[in-house]
C-alpha cells in the first residue's frame, strides 16, 4: 500500500513537499505544495506547462501532471520542514514517454519482465567554487597533485560534513569522502541500490550539495570541465544484475579470471557496443566533450577514457572491473541526466544480453601512453554534434526508448548545439580578431 502523504506530513511536521521532476537536459523543476493540499497532489499530481520545461512540447499542450512517487519522499536534512518528491509526468491520462523517470521505468520494467533487477552506485564528483563561479572556493587549494589532500578537504569540512551527515540521516550508508584529482573538486560515495533509487538519491544529492554549499556562501558546480588546465568531473556508474529478488548477484561467476558470469559478458558486450551511440545521454553537454580524450591536466592525467576499451582494475580505460560481480563505467560526467544515465546504461546491457555480444578479450594496456599499440580501437564522438547523430541513428536507442523519445530528445540537442554555435568565444576573438 502507497505511502499516505498527508499523513505522514502530519506524522513527521512536514509543512510542504517539492512535488519535482528533472527534464530532458537534466533541469530539476518543482512546485512548492503546502502539506494541506498533498493528499490532492497525490491522487491527481501538481500541474505544469510542459513547454515551459525542456520537454518538446508547444504552449498548445494540455496540462502535464507530476504525480509524486511517495516511496521517493526524502525530508530535506537542512530544512526538515520540507519534504522533496521525484514524479512521474502524465499527460492526457497517460505517461509522458518522453520523460527521463519514466524513460527508466520503462527499462526497470524490461529487465523485470527477464527476471533480472539492475543494482547501480554513483561516484558523484564536483567543484566547490566561488559564487560568480570563476574561481574556487579555496585560494588555498594550489598543489600539483592535490588528489586526497587531507589539508584541503578539511578546510571545507563544514560543507563535506554535512553533506554527509546528510546522507547518513537519510539512510543511504555513506562511505567515503575525499579531495579528488583537481584543485577545488571533491568526491562523495554511497552505498549502491535498484537503479530507480539511485537515480532518485543522485537527483537529490545534486540539489543538497547545491543548497548545502549555498549555504554556505559558496557554489557546487557538476559542470564537466569548469577549468582548462585541471582534471574534468566524472560521474563513474558501478552496475551488477541480480534476480528478481534482489538476492543473488547473476553477474558474479567464482571460477571466472575476472569473477564475471556470461551474463556480465553480454551486458558489458551491450555497454561497449552502444557506448559512442549513447554518448550524447552519458556525456550530454558541449563541454563534456572538453573532458573526454582531453589533453593532460596539472595533475598528469586526466581520469576521463579515450576509447572503448575495457580492462581489469586499470583507470585508463572506459571500463574498468575492480572487484568480482561488478564493473565501472568510466565514461558519464557531472552533467548527465541521473534517469538516462540508468535508462541508457539498461537498454544496452539488455542488449547485450538479448543478441549475446561478446565484448572480446579484456585490454591490459595504459591507454594514456600505449594506445596507438592497438591496430583497431572504436573511439568515442570527438563532439556533442556527433554524439547526437549517433543517437538519432542507433537502432538500439531506438528499441529501447522508443521513437518518441529519441526524437524529442535528439531535437532539443541538436538546438543547444545551434544555440552554441552561434556563441562567440573569446578563443575567436583572440585568434581572428586581426584574421
């Protein structure tokens, strides 16, 4: 039985919910609803003009309805008197296929129909910079190497703290927090859950770190690549395929070399195969694409693939298996949608596992400085134009989230791209400028 939100508001002094859902370029959009009028919203979901969200819809739409999932309720920890909802946009009595949660619905819906449930983990990383956001939070934070500096990661101990603090409350069983690979960038981790819930918790850990630092009189930016000369924000995915029960990890086989089943195969064969096609969903920005096969940062690496490829426990390539029964996909950022990220990551390891791909021999070189060894290697888009075309061209998108969505998604790109493009840079004008 659903979760009675009226009363539970009264039962834990909630005064109002963020009734909220995220668009297809990954906008959190919400209405703030007063405890009284919850258990309407519950039934019927708050209205929304969906044009006025990046949705691919006109002003001539009919209403949108977000239709709160109660079992997603989070009480925010630094305002307990507000309850935050993810939704699920109806419109016309029907699902909005063109929407990220229910896009990820859908593929939950798909592995479920196989017997399989897909359990995920984020490693959500990000700057903490000043509020104008041209420099960091931290005038302090200068070394060469500054990855796990113990120094730096204390003097913004108030905000990381509590951030955490935040997590703990909430039950995600938080384990670690660091001090990443570039100056003013930090690190957060969680303890994986179903795929759905990750990306619920992910959506929401954006928001907290935002406001956390806000509150703080800084910013937190999960923008991929905010500085030329340090290392870009990943947001690596950890997944594993369990049965329907939750209980038995299908993706681990003991005898294996690695520790993965046929079944990991398949799914990573899926992975690989879909990984230049899906790009525009896992790195969806333009500047994204300034993180990807970059050039070397401060630091001497940059973290970020350069290829499809996948190894053992070995950091320079897209894909990575670090332990038994699990592997970690490289390649997303700070800017990928939380939903598609899981939808995507889905559809193609279900993929794999329907047309059986193999994903060939693992590759056990260090692809920074030995990857013109391999006489043929599959690179990922050089930009986000030709991400989107690879999209609109992928019959396994397609399969997978359906025309509607591809379509909406792909034009919506494709006129960022233009807005973009239309841009002057500084880098023009001071190369053209006397041209």
């Amino acid at each position: 039985m659903a979760l009675d939100l009226a009363a539970t508001a009264k039962a834990k002094k909630i005064k109002y919910f963020l009734v909220s859902f995220v668009d297809l370029l990954g906008q959190l959009r919400a209405k703030l609803v007063p405890a009284s009028a919850i258990g309407g919203m519950q039934k019927d979901g708050a209205g929304f003009a969906g044009f006025a969200a990046w949705l691919d819809m006109t002003p001539a739409h009919p209403d949108m309805f977000a239709i709160p999932d109660p079992d997603s309720l989070i009480q925010l920890p630094w305002k307990p008197e507000v309850g935050w909802l993810a939704a699920d946009l109806w419109m016309d009595g029907k699902p909005v296929e063109a929407s990220p949660r229910v896009a990820l619905k859908r593929q939950v819906e798909a592995a479920a129909k196989k017997g399989y449930r897909v359990k995920t983990g984020v490693e959500c990383e990000f700057f903490l910079v000043n509020p104008s956001g041209e420099g960091l939070s931290d005038e302090m934070d200068k070394e060469e190497k500054p990855c796990y500096d113990q120094s730096a990661l204390m003097r913004r101990y108030d905000i990381i703290s509590e951030i955490c603090d935040s997590m703990l409350k909430l039950g995600w069983k938080p384990y670690q927090n660091d001090h990443e690979d570039a100056n003013g960038q930090f690190e957060m981790n969680w303890e994986y859950a179903d795929c759905l819930e990750t990306a619920d918790r992910h959506t929401f850990f954006k928001f907290m770190a935002k406001s956390i630092a806000e509150n703080h009189g800084y910013r937190a930016t999960f923008m991929p690549k905010p500085f030329e000369h340090l290392t870009g924000s990943g947001c690596h995915a950890h997944v594993s395929v369990w049965d329907k029960a939750g209980k038995k990890n299908l993706f681990l086989h003991k005898r294996d070399e690695m520790g993965l089943s046929k079944l990991a195969y398949q799914f990573l064969g899926g992975v690989l195969h879909s990984a230049d096609s899906m790009a525009a969903i896992y790195i969806p920005t333009v500047n994204s694409y300034k993180r990807v096969d970059a050039a070397v940062t401060s630091s001497g690496a940059t973290w970020s693939p350069n290829a499809i490829t996948y190894s053992g426990n070995n950091r320079t390539h897209m894909v990575r298996i670090p332990d038994p029964g699990r592997f970690e996909i490289r390649l997303m950022d700070g800017a990928t949608n939380p939903y598609l990220l899981q939808a995507a990551l889905v559809a193609a390891g279900l993929d794999g596992i329907a047309n059986k791909r193999d994903p060939g021999k693992r590759v056990d070189l260090n692809m920074y400085t030995e990857r013109h060894k391999l006489k043929k290697v599959r690179k990922l888009p050089f930009n986000l134009l030709d991400a989107i075309r690879l999209l609109d061209a992928s019959k396994v998108a397609r399969a997978g989230f359906g025309d509607e969505f591809i379509d909406s998604y792909v034009k919506l790109k494709n006129e960022e791209w233009q807005r973009f493009t239309r841009s002057i840079t500084p880098w023009e004008r001071d190369h053209t400028l006397d041209c």
